[in-house]
C-alpha cells in the first residue's frame, strides 16, 4: 500500500498528458516527488530560465522591429518634406513663385534668379516698378520660391538652397545670374552685353578655371565684420589671381553670375550637400556671404571677384570720424556724383563704364528708404553729404524685404524734414 502510494504521488507531480513527452526533456532532468522542495527541482529551475530568455529574446527583437520602422517613417517625412517644399511667400504682384517643376522659361538657357522672404510685407511693393524691374532683365527672370524656412535656419540659407534645387530640376541651364531684389538697380542692357561683361570680368582673374564671377566691395562682411584673420586670408586669395598692375582690397558680394554647372558645384560643396540630393544640407550656414567668402578663400582659382564693375557695382556710404564716404569698389569718394550716359545707363562720375547692375547694401538701401520720405529742403541736405544719386535710382529698397523682419522698423508714410533725416544720418555713423 505504502508503495501503490509512493506511485501515485509520482504521477502527480506531472500535468495530464505529459507522460509522452518525457523522452523530451533534458538529461539532466529527474523525476521527483509531488512534497519534495523547489530547491530540490533542478527541471522546474531550467524551464524557467529558458521561459524567461524567450521573452527576453522577443522584447528585443520587437525593439529592434519597431526602431527600424520609426527610422524608415522619418526618412520618408524628410524626403516628402523636400520634395514638397511649401510655399513661404505669397506671390509678387500676381506673378507666382517658380515651382521646380516648370519655370516658364522653356527653351532658355540663361536664367536671372532672384528671390523673396517669406516674411515680407507684400502692400509695399510697387507693382509698376517691380514690373520694370522684371522688364529690364534680358534673360528668363524666375522668382524662387523659397519654401517655408524651418526654425533655426535663415532665409539667407533658403536661398542658396532654393538656387541649387532649381539647378538640380533644370540640368540644360548654361549660365545663371543671382542677385538680390528689393535694393537693386538695373542699368538697360542686352543678353549679348551680359555675355561680353561676364567674360571681361573674368579676363581680370589668373586662372583659366574661374567660371563663376562674384560681385566686388570695400567691406569684408559675413554676417558679421569680418575678424582681421580672415579678412587677411581673402585679400591674399584676391591677390594671387588678380591680374592687374595695382591691386585694391576688394571682398566678396553675394551677388553673382556663373555657368550653371560651375555655380552648382560650388553651391553642393559650400552648402555640405550630396551630390544629387536636393533639399536642406545637415548642417547650418546661417549667412549666404560668409558661406560664399570661406568657399572663395578655399578655390580662388574658381571664383573671381568683378574687381572693374563689370556687372557689378556695390555702394555702401560709411560713416566715421572723418565723416561719411561712399565705398566704391573703384574708390573712395566722400561724395559720389552719378550721371546718365547716352545708351540710358547711369554711372558714377569717375567710373570707366556703367555697371549692368548697381546694388545698394548696409547704408546704402537705408539711404534710399530715407530719402524716398523726406522733403524738399531734406533731400538738399541729402544732396549737400551724399551727392545726386537719388536723381537716378529707381529703388524700392528696405521697405519691403526687412521690414517685416523688425531690422529697421516698418515703412512709415510720414514726410521726413531736414532735422529728422539729420538724427536718422546720424544715428548710422
């Protein structure tokens, strides 16, 4: 009897059905007792270490599944996003930003590309004088869209990225013209003209490799005055390809014409982009000029500067100490006097030719916004310190592309008098 109920507790101990399993366990499992201790169980111990590797092992592999998937959906948003590319900016008086897809330039194969912030205020802009300004570009004038700029970039950066985009969607371009648009002036000139200026500026520069020209000026900017180190740097990378018998200290000026092959080269490579892959670069370049300056102090041999005004001419009056001077790439003057030459081009009294195109940067667009406001007796005064350049220019200037930024307040349609335009001066030396 003892051992009729020796026998019995030993089929106990196991679960209905398992007895044709037993060939199935591991060697060193026993077949134990129902009273006898966990701690005198080694089958039950081993079965639940593998019972816990096995959840182990599929808590792992769904982490590794689902760290798959999450990188997998980032990288389709980054690449929808890019594609996509939404508008930023409204269009310019009715005329729409360029989409990737279709320019309307068709056959052509120059481009003038010029671009608007999304944050500008779209009732300042004259239509008549932007519709002249259109006029005067001789080649396929496109508007960029440069898209929603994220947070933490800068429409700076937008641009250049939006110049490589349209680059990379139209591969037949042949020459490509970048500048800005509220503060520039265009003197009337043919797409032949273009050509013949953009191979003279060239002619200055040593190496036979330059294909992109870059406009010139006195001030060494990059977002920033240049530190002295650097600015020594890009006067040495001016100085061993200029080819003239007097060399000036000229920077470089975001304003720039090229073959479109050479400006896209140097767009990937400034920007840190793939080759191919359009859209915004990993890393940040928060000002498009000190992006273009470090790649020109790195490739001299690719990049020349408009040293003559060819294309180009940058004004910048400056004040100091001594007061207030114009910086002209072809000299310093304290006061600069303009003239109409007979082809309707208008030049600086002492300039060998007109420029096709004049740009009015720091100051310069300040200047223009002021006088545009101010009465009679203070446009004499503006003429007494600055010259007669506001006969000539035709500038919608700083109202439109900075002042919904806050850099100098929203257009006022006050009438400035000679003592408010004298605190306004003042305040810039």
């Amino acid at each position: 009897r003892s051992k009729s109920r020796g026998a019995s507790s030993r089929r106990r101990a196991f679960p209905a059905g398992a007895a044709p399993c037993m060939s199935a366990l591991p060697s060193r499992a026993v077949y134990v007792d129902a009273d006898e201790t966990e701690s005198e169980q080694p089958f039950v111990k081993d079965q639940g270490r593998r019972g816990r590797s096995r959840r182990f092992a599929h808590c792992a592999a769904f982490l590794q599944t689902l760290l798959v998937a999450s990188f997998a959906v980032a990288v389709l948003v980054l690449v929808l996003v890019s594609a996509l590319r939404p508008t930023g900016a409204p269009p310019v008086c009715g005329v729409p930003l360029a989409s990737l897809s279709d320019s309307g330039c068709g056959a052509n194969r120059s481009v003038w590309l010029l671009a608007t912030d999304p944050l500008y205020d779209p009732d300042c802009l004259s239509c008549d004088w932007f519709e002249r300004l259109r006029a005067s570009v001789p080649v396929c004038a496109v508007l960029l869209d440069v898209g929603a700029v994220p947070k933490g970039r800068t429409f700076w950066e937008a641009k250049s990225v939006a110049i490589r985009d349209y680059l990379l969607a139209h591969p037949d371009l042949e020459l490509v013209v970048v500048s800005d648009l509220f503060d520039v002036y265009l003197n009337p000139f043919s797409e032949v003209t273009l050509l013949e200026r953009f191979h003279k500026a060239l002619g200055h520069w040593r190496s036979p490799y330059a294909s992109v020209v870059f406009a010139a000026e006195r001030w060494c900017w990059i977002g920033k005055g240049c530190p002295e180190e650097f600015a020594e740097r890009a006067l040495n990378a001016s100085r061993s390809q200029y080819t003239g018998r007097t060399f000036v200290p000229l920077y470089l000026n975001s304003q720039f014409m090229g073959t479109a092959p050479a400006v896209l080269r140097m767009l990937t490579s400034a920007l840190g982009a793939k080759t191919g892959v359009p859209g915004w670069p990993r890393e940040a370049h928060p000002d498009d000029q000190a992006m273009y300056m470090e790649y020109f102090v790195q490739h001299p041999d690719e990049i020349a500067l408009d040293v003559h005004e060819e294309i180009f001419a940058i004004t910048f009056p400056r004040g100091s100490a001594g007061g207030w001077t114009w910086q002209l790439a072809h000299g310093r003057k304290p006061m600069a006097t303009f003239r109409r030459e007979a082809d309707g081009r208008v030049a600086e009294s002492t300039q060998e030719r007109a420029p096709l195109l004049w740009h009015f940067n720091g100051p310069g667009h300040k200047l223009m916004m002021v006088t545009q406001q101010s009465d009679d007796e203070a446009r004499a005064f503006l003429a007494s310190k600055f010259g007669n350049y506001f006969r000539f220019f035709d500038v919608p200037s700083d109202k439109c592309d900075r002042a919904s930024r806050g850099w100098h307040g929203r257009p006022r349609s006050i009438t400035l008098t000679k003592q408010a335009v004298q605190r306004e001066v003042g305040s810039w030396a």
